[in-house]
C-alpha cells in the first residue's frame, strides 16, 4: 500500500529532476557564451533543451503526492518552474526592443531554480552531483563525507544574512554542510556585476565551495553597484560581513580571496590596494582598470600581491586591452601576476574558470 500510494511522487520525481538538470546546464552554457553578437547562435543552440520539462512539470503538478512530501514536491516544482522562465525568457529575447538586456533578464531565472532545487542535494544523487565539481562527482570519498551530512544541522548550507537573497548591504552565505570548527577554513568573497546581487551570485561559487571546502560570502551593493568613487561607503560593509562572518565560523586569516565580475572585479582592484586590505588574494574578472589607481595604491601592500586576472578577448564592454595595462602596472609594482586572457569569453562570468582560480588560490 505504502509504495502504490508513493509511485506518483517517485514517477514526477524520475522525470521532473533530469528535466530541470538540462534545462539548468543549458542557462550555464548561455550565461557562459553571451554575448550581443552570438545571441541568435545562442538561442538556437538552446531551441529544445526544455522540451520535456514542461511536461515533467506538468505531469507532477496532476500528481497525487503525499502529504509529507510536499516539501519536495514544492522544492522541485519550484526549480523546474524557474528552469523553465529561464528558458523561454532567452528563447524570446531576440523579439524584446533590447535583446542582449531581455537575455540578461532571462538568466536571473537560473539563481531562483538553484536556491530551490539546492535543499534536496542532501537527498538525491542526481542533484548532489549537480552542485559539485564535474571532476569530483563520482569521488567516493567526498560522497562519503556529505552522505554523512546532517540534513537539519543548522549554521551550515546556504544562508542569505540581513534580509531575503539580494536584499541591498546583505549579504549571501556559504558553509560547508561538514564544516568543522576544529580547523581554519579558506574565505571568497564574490563581488557581482552591477545591476546584480549577492544571492544570485553566490551560486557561481558554490559548486566549487561545497567540492573544496570553502566559505563564501556573496554581498549586495548597497546601491545597484558598487561605490567605485567612494569606496568608503560599500568597503567597511564588506569588512563588516568578513567580521560577522569570522566571529562564528573558524576563517583561515592566510587564505582570504577577493574576487568579483565585471564592477566587482573592479571594486576588487579598489578595496585590495588599500593598505589595511585583509585579503591575501586578489582575483578580478572582466573589470575595468585604470593606471589611476596605482597611484592610491599602498607600495608595500602590492610588491609581492597574489593577483589573478581573468578577462575575455571579446569584451565588448571592458577591451581586454585595459586588462592588459592592469597587468603591467601590477607586475611593475612587483605583485605576482596570474594574467588569463580568454579566446572565446565576452562579458560575462566564466565559471569553468573557478578551478584554475582556485588551485592558484589554494595552492
């Protein structure tokens, strides 16, 4: 009787959860490979890839669920209704009066589809290997570790600090679920583009941060971006986050990385030349540069500076040519520069750059 009354949810959930997944890599690969030019390419390279996720919607929405279930039912009905707006929205953006902007505005589904689909990663495998590193999914030992994980365990997954996700001056939260307190534990902070925020931006780093091990605070601007003229303004909320942060999880003060797309990448350059900047890394990307700016810069502050720099050739909005006078400037000063120029990269952010980001980070 059990498992008869049970079979409608486990069918929906066959069908709903692989729907949602291709539906979730298809807005990463057109988040990763947009760009003004190559939008119609783009829309036609995603023409199918939710095909059958409104069915699968639809069909768990007719289902008979248990009542207990219902968490579930609403956490996967939920992603899959986001996955879907994502798609439609970027299928429809080349007949909006401003395409690369309805695009843009597509893509937000993808945070709202992660933050719900993200709670049932404790649960089902298909979705815990969603949110890891594809070179560490079939990795014994992690799965060993989260299948160990306390679902309720409280101080740990995915928080949004001082309001819901992208409220203005908050921030987003990331802890490991196996955080343990008896060891220091590395620090991103992930500043996002303007117009963007930290609760949808924190997605971009929690694969990587649920695979190695890392906390990650995402802040919001406290205006729709970032104060670059007047740094007094966002930069003591970031150290204010950092402290609040520190004063409950244990931080490894040695590995401290300040990273950012687009405005945050150049507010990361504005906050890390301040000589009382506690962050240990610099990691920028797809930011705007002036040679200004090393002239506010603390000299001792950068001789020696892990600097990471990441930029695409095709940047339509920042040419790659102003990474390339930050790079000079930075190894001129004696920091240690990482210069990444990317072939095929427009502006925006490139996750399968995390990695690299990472093992320069960690190692």
């Amino acid at each position: 009787m059990a498992d008869s009354a049970n079979k409608p949810a486990v069918d929906a959930i066959a069908t709903l959860v692989p729907a949602t997944l291709r539906a979730l890599y298809a807005l990463e690969f057109a988040g990763r490979h947009l760009s003004p030019t190559n939008l119609p390419r783009l829309i036609e390279a995603i023409v199918g890839r939710d095909d059958d996720l409104e069915a699968a919607l639809s069909g768990s929405r007719a289902a008979a669920w248990p009542k207990r279930l219902g968490p579930v039912r609403a956490c996967l009905e939920g992603a899959a209704a986001a996955a879907g707006e994502g798609i439609a929205g970027l299928l429809a953006a080349s007949k909006a009066p401003q395409p690369i902007v309805a695009a843009y505005r597509g893509l937000r589904a993808y945070a709202r589809a992660a933050e719900a689909l993200y709670p049932m990663a404790a649960h089902l495998k298909p979705v815990s290997q969603f949110f890891l590193e594809s070179a560490a999914r079939d990795d014994a030992a992690l799965a060993a570790r989260l299948a160990e994980v306390d679902p309720v365990r409280e101080q740990v997954g995915v928080m949004h600090v001082g309001g819901p996700p992208g409220t203005r001056g908050a921030f987003s939260l990331y802890v490991p679920e196996y955080y343990d307190a008896s060891r220091a534990w590395p620090l991103v902070v992930a500043m996002h583009g303007g117009s963007g925020n930290g609760g949808a931006f924190l997605w971009s780093w929690l694969r990587e941060a649920r695979t190695r091990g890392l906390i990650v605070i995402a802040p919001t601007a406290s205006v729709s971006t970032w104060s670059l003229m007047e740094p007094e303004e966002d930069g003591p909320n970031i150290d204010r986050m950092v402290d609040e942060v520190a004063g409950q999880w244990n931080l490894d003060p040695a590995r401290q990385l300040l990273t950012g797309m687009s405005d945050g990448g150049t507010f990361t350059y504005v906050l890390g030349l301040r000589g009382d900047c506690r962050f240990t890394h610099l990691a920028p990307v797809a930011a705007a540069f002036h040679p200004m700016m090393m002239g506010f810069a603390d000299p001792a502050r950068v001789r020696g500076l892990p600097v990471h720099i990441v930029h695409g050739a095709q940047d339509w909005m920042f040419p790659p040519e102003i990474a390339r006078s930050a790079q000079l400037a930075f190894e001129q000063a004696g920091a240690a520069v990482v210069y990444r120029e990317i072939a095929d990269l427009s502006h925006t952010y490139p996750r399968d750059e995390n990695a690299a980001i990472l093992d320069w980070f960690l190692g």
